[in-house]
C-alpha cells in the first residue's frame, strides 16, 4: 500500500543533532553556580563526572579547575566545509519519476547529517570540519517498492548507495569510501521512514516489519498485542531493525533473548541483481541464506523488511546489583553458572575502573540512599575485607513469570555468595535501567570539554578472557606511556555464551590536539592486535565497517576473502552498495 507521510513534519534526521547523541535540547551541561557539578540531560546534578576527569584521567589532585570549553564547529561553518556535490542527473531524473520529491534531499545539512556514524573519530571529524567526501544525496524511500526503484537506478547510472539505518554504528560503516577511485555519486538511503508493522502472527509468535523501525517505535507496535522485541542494545532509541541485522547486533537481554542472528526468520533483500527472499521457516534448510545477509553492513543489498520472532511481555523484570572483591572473582562467579546451565536475562561485570566510571556517573540519589551506600562499603571493607579500588559492580537481570525468575534466582544467588558476591539490592539494578543510555550524553560532554571517549568489544573464549583482558588494557596503557599521554580504560563482560563471552572496553584521554586522534588511532590498533592474539573477534557487536577492514583478511583468511568478494561481485557487480565497508 501507498504511505501517506503528508502528516509527517520532520523526518527522524531532522530532530537529532548533526554532531553528537540524541535530540538537538538533550545536552548535559556545567553547572552554571558550581563548576564542579554537571548537569545531566534531565536536569540532575552529577558530581563525580568532573573528578573523574580530573583524577583519574589526568592523574589531577587538588583542587578541581575549571574544564575548558572546546566548542567544535558552528552548523554554518561545518556546512560551509561539505565537499562540492557530484550529482548524477541522469540518476535524478529516473529518481524523480519514482518518488516524491519530499523523499530526494540534496542539501547541505541532509548530507552533513548522513556523514558519519556516532564513534568519537565520526564526531571529532564533524567537530573539526575534516571531510574529504560526503554523500551527495540523501533519498528516503517509503517502501520496499521504492528501494527497488532507487537500486535499479543506481546501477544503471552506477551511483553508489549506502544503506543507513539510525546512523549509530561505531566503526565507520556509513562513511562515504574516501578511496573510491571513481569520483561517482554517493547516496545514502535513510530507511526511517519505513516503519510499518506489515503482519503479527500471534500463535506463531512472529511479525514482519519494514527495517526503518527504531527501537521504542518497534515495541510500541509490538506491545499493542502484548509483545516485545528483547533487543536493547545501547543505542536503542535511535537505532533501527535494518542497522541491528546489517551490522550483526546484541542487545543487553541477549542471554535470554538472543542476539540478532536468533531473532530473525526471514528478510527481504533488494540487490543490483534482483530481489531476494529467504525462506520463512522455522528452521532453514540446506544453506543458512539469513547468514549471508546477517552482518552484510550493506554491501550486498537493502534489507526492507524482515520477519522476526516475538517474545511476550514479561510479567517480572527483577534487576539487582552486586558487588565482587574483583574483576576475577564476579568472572568466576558468572563462569560457573554459564558452566552449570544458569542463564540469567543479563550478567554485566564491570572491571574496577569501569565500576569506578559508573560510580562516578551517578546522579544525586536520597540521603538514605547515600548513606546506605555508605554502610555497605564500610561493611565490604572492615568485615569481608574488599579493597575499594578492586571492588566490581554486577548487574544482574532475569525476565519472565514469578516462578521462572525465582527459580533462576535461586540458582544464582549460591553461585554468587560462593565467590563472595554481595547483593546490594535492586536499586542498583533500577539505577543501572535508568542510566543504561547515558553514555553518548556524557561522551559528547566530554567532546566539548577538551576530552574523547570511546568503545570497542570482542567476543572470546572463556579460556582466554581473562588474559585477553589484562593484555588489552595492558597493550592500551603502554602506548598512552609511550606517547607521554595518559587516559584511563575500563572494562565490562557481558553476553555469555556455551565458549566464551564479551568483553566491552571503554577508553577515554584529554583531547588537546590534532595529534590526539592518531595516538587513538595507534591505541585502536594496539588493542586489536591484543585482542586477536588472545583469539579475540575483530568484534562481538559493532561490526567491521571501515575500521577493521585492515584486519579482515587475517581474520577471515585469504580463501574465504575470496569467495565473499566473488558473491559480492555476482550480486552487485557495479560495487555500488556501501563500498569499502566489510570486505
Ligand atoms: P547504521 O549505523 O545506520 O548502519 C549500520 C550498518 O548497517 C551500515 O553498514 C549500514 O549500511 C547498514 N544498514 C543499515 N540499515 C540497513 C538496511 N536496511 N539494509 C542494509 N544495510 C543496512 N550495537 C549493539 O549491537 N549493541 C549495543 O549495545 C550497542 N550500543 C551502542 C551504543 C551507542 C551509544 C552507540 C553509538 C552504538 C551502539 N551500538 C550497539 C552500535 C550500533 O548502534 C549498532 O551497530 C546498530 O545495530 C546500528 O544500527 P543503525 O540503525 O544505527 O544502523
């Protein structure tokens, strides 16, 4: 059926800002009274985010000063620094015909906006102006229908289109190929405007979506019939259906819920060659087609639209903390139960750096609250002999009726105490829900406060994640000492799996110059090489993009390189779709 977007006012692009997290008001902010205080989007006052800047990456004491404010650059300015467009007329004109014109965008903040994905390299290059390339076109297509019409024509005319879900990746999936040797027209398809449910099937307990859907839009729809989703990756209020298949994603329920490769039955897939469909079954036959197209990152084809399974809305969702006199100890903890068959919905281990980092990141809770805090640290550190600056925070989550989570309760908790886990209850799994999408708030902060933060994540086997986590850090802190430089990294696993599980490092340095993006650079590339020799993935869930290209080929092996390229080749000869990204 036709969509009728003539209601629609803004497109979701329009609403978000070009240059960091979320919606244009949502900044957090220095206290306008007291400059040792930040303000958090909502409005609550944070103090320990500019004494963790201070000291622990600074290596500061004293007196807190005054962060520097390090605007980046105006809108104008940035607009005024897009590379001339390379517009293909003849590629426009078979568009027009096709769509309306409100769906073909060939201005400056369109492009700008479609620049780049959200890691802190993406945010620093739009701060700074640095933009080699940009797409030249932003089109959005309304159906499965349209995409047909703009891939058939971009093959004919040879533009190349880069498929863009909510623009959240990390690891440069949606940036124009600065190294495509022909100066062709670049075009990035915005899947939001897709967002229709097309079918639920209650008993079978699966639904068809258009893949433009974000997050909280998906499991609204899904809760008008008593569904959700169960994928909540970090970036889920601005990410959609089509970049969590495309780029391989798992949400924080992952243990429960699956990660995206379990939750997905079918898709439809517009290529250069033709459409395809996989089969809608519940166990494929033969060859796994979904696989081929899992983690595609756009290469092969546009997803349209997918069916996927449905889970019912849980009656319970019990989420609490707890605390481990180390990083070791709460490993041990979650090794046993994954070992014994125990699956709670969520395990997150923080690493004493990173419980430090969240700690920090708290807003001002009751009196009580603090003073209970209190009460059980004097207790950990006086009676159980827990030394403050190893303790490990745990979230812990389990989903489901009364009885199952109980149950999974119950079987938990013994593992837990055996490793002198020690419950601090369930505001700390209510504080972690609520804080869960911060993050990118306060990265940006710090952007705009002469500081970088940003992430990467592997998933290994449980033999080797302990050594691979001393080693990154390790590899990490080396080439801040080798520059002069410091910073400060964390660490989380999550995600356990039958082998292995995730781990998840956050990293963070002051940011004065140019010269601070290599040393990242250097610091991304120390970190994969230590990741890679303890068996580590190139990634668990942020995909290869751009950014790990330079190791696929290690990865994957030559052969196997070899027949991908030959499948892309078959299926998009003209190398239009996202080039440069995954192979
Ligand atoms: P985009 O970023 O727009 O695109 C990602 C890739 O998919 C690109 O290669 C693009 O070309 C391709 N693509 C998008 N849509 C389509 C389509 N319809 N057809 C074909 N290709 C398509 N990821 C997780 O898995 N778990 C997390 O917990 C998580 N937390 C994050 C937290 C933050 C703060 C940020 C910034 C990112 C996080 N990510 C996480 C990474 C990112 O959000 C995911 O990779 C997400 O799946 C990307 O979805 P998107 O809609 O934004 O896709």
């Amino acid at each position: 059926a036709a969509v009728d977007n003539s209601a629609l006012k803004e497109d979701a692009y329009q609403r978000i800002k070009w240059n960091g997290w979320g919606a244009k008001h949502a900044v957090m902010k220095v206290d306008e009274q007291d400059h040792t205080v930040v303000r958090h989007v909502n409005g609550k006052p944070i103090r320990g985010l500019i004494p963790f800047l201070h000291k622990e990456i600074n290596g500061g004491d004293g007196p807190l000063p005054r962060l520097e404010a390090t605007p980046g650059l105006s809108l104008e300015e940035a607009l005024a620094k897009l590379p001339a467009s390379v517009v293909n007329d003849a590629f426009i004109a078979q568009v027009q015909k096709g769509l309306q014109p409100s769906q073909i965008r060939l201005d400056g903040e369109s492009r700008l906006t479609h620049l780049f994905g959200k890691n802190y390299r993406d945010l620093w290059r739009l701060r700074k102006g640095f933009f080699e390339r940009a797409p030249d076109a932003v089109v959005l297509p309304q159906s499965h229908d349209d995409c047909v019409k703009l891939v058939e024509a971009a093959h004919k005319h040879n533009v190349v289109i880069i498929p863009f879900g909510g623009g959240t990746n990390v690891t440069g999936c949606v940036e124009p190929n600065p190294f495509d040797p022909a100066r062709r027209m670049i075009v990035s398809i915005d899947m939001r405007r897709m967002t229709r449910m097309l079918s639920i099937d209650k008993e079978s307990r699966v639904a068809t979506f258009e893949v433009g859907v974000m997050g909280p839009d998906l499991d609204e729809k899904l809760g008008r019939h008593g569904f959700m989703f169960g994928h909540d990756p970090d970036s889920y209020i601005y990410s959609t259906l089509g970049g969590w298949i495309a780029a391989r994603g798992s949400g924080a329920m992952s243990n429960k819920y699956g990660d995206i490769e379990q939750m997905v039955l079918s898709m439809k897939i517009v290529t250069p060659t033709g459409v395809i469909e996989t089969p809608l079954t519940s166990r494929p036959c033969g060859v796994d087609l979904n696989g081929m197209f899992i983690g595609s990152e756009g290469i092969f084809g546009i997803i349209t639209e997918a069916v996927v399974k449905v889970e019912p809305i849980p009656p319970v969702k019990h989420y609490e903390g707890y605390l481990f006199p180390s990083f070791e100890a709460g490993y041990s903890a979650f090794y046993k139960c994954t070992a014994k068959g125990i699956h709670p919905t969520c395990m997150r281990l923080y690493d004493e750096d990173d419980t430090r980092m969240s700690f920090a990141m708290k807003w001002d809770e009751p009196a009580y609250k603090t003073a209970l805090s209190k009460a059980i640290k004097t207790y950990l550190t006086n009676v159980k002999g827990f030394k403050i600056e190893k303790m490990c925070l745990v979230i812990l989550g389990f989903e489901g009726s009364r009885a199952e989570v109980n149950h999974q309760r119950d079987l938990t908790t013994p593992v837990f105490r055996q490793f002198d886990g020690f419950c601090v209850g369930q505001s700390a799994g209510a504080g972690w829900q609520e804080k869960k999408y911060d993050l990118p708030y306060i990265r940006d902060f710090a952007l705009a406060h002469a500081h970088w933060a940003d992430v990467f994540e592997t998933s290994v086997l449980y033999a080797e994640a302990i050594p691979c986590w001393r080693a990154v850090k390790e590899a990490v802190r080396n080439v801040w000492k080798q520059h002069g430089k410091r910073g400060w990294i964390g660490c989380h696993a999550a995600h356990q799996y039958r082998f292995g599980c995730c781990l998840y490092f956050t990293f963070a340095s002051a940011q004065k110059d140019d010269r601070d993006l290599e040393v990242f650079l250097k610091l991304k590339t120390a970190a994969t090489e230590a990741i890679l020799k303890h068996r580590g993935n190139l990634s668990h869930h942020h995909g290869i993009g751009f950014e790990h290209v330079p190791w696929i080929e290690r990865y994957f092996g030559t052969p196997t390189l070899d027949l991908l390229l030959k499948f892309k080749k078959d299926v998009d000869p003209k190398n239009i779709l996202n080039p440069g990204k995954l192979l």
